[in-house]
C-alpha cells in the first residue's frame, strides 16, 4: 500500500490562482521523480468547528480558503528519495521561496497506509 505525504494550508483567497499555478507545476515535478498520485482539494464543505476543523488548524482568515493536498509514493523510502529530488529541483526554486500562503501555518506530514478500498 502507499505512503501518503498529507498537507493543509490556508492560501488567500487573492492568491489562489497563484496557488494553483504553483500546484500544477510542482504536481509535474513530483511526479516525474516518482510519485504515485498528487493531489490538491479546495474547501468546499468544511464548517468552522466548535473545537477542531480544518479552518481551525491552520488559523485561516476570512479572506482565506483551505486547501488539502496529498502525494501518494510506493514507500517510505521513495518518498525520501522523490522528496530530496524536488527540493533541489531549480524548476522550483523560486516558488518555494515566495509561496502564496503562509508557510508557518501549513499542516504536513507522512503516513502509512493501513486500509485503502476502491471501487
């Protein structure tokens, strides 16, 4: 089953096209080193919750929506491997350095995959 690099940020709403412009190339990076599967989501039902939410967990404005993205890989160590590559991409060098969302409140992080059903 495959490894999942997940992620949540808050991007200005101003700053979106940004955003998806930035996805789409990077999602070409990624997966020309490797990757099973990029993905990027825009909020569409996601309520401002009493205690937890996605909102919530990246602090987002009002002037901001949430995005969820996630990068499937074959393990763990490909992952490694695929993720050292990208960062030394220089196709992304200046993107990474002037994101159009504050980086400081991104969510990310690797999981194995323990389930996965498909139709």
């Amino acid at each position: 089953m495959p490894y999942v690099d997940g992620f949540v940020v808050a991007v200005p709403n101003e700053k979106l096209e940004a955003y998806k412009e930035l996805a789409r190339k990077a999602g070409d990076v990624w997966m020309e080193y490797g990757a099973l599967a990029y993905v990027e989501c825009t909020a569409d039902d996601v309520p401002y919750g009493e205690l937890t939410s996605f909102p919530r967990a990246v602090q987002a404005k009002d002037d901001e929506i949430v995005v969820f993205s996630w990068i499937t890989y074959e393990s763990r160590e490909q992952r490694d491997a695929i993720n050292s590559k990208v960062m030394e991409d220089p196709r992304l060098k200046d993107d990474m350095a002037n994101m159009p969302f504050d980086g400081k409140r991104m969510i990310y992080g690797g999981f194995k995959s323990f389930l996965e059903l498909e139709r």
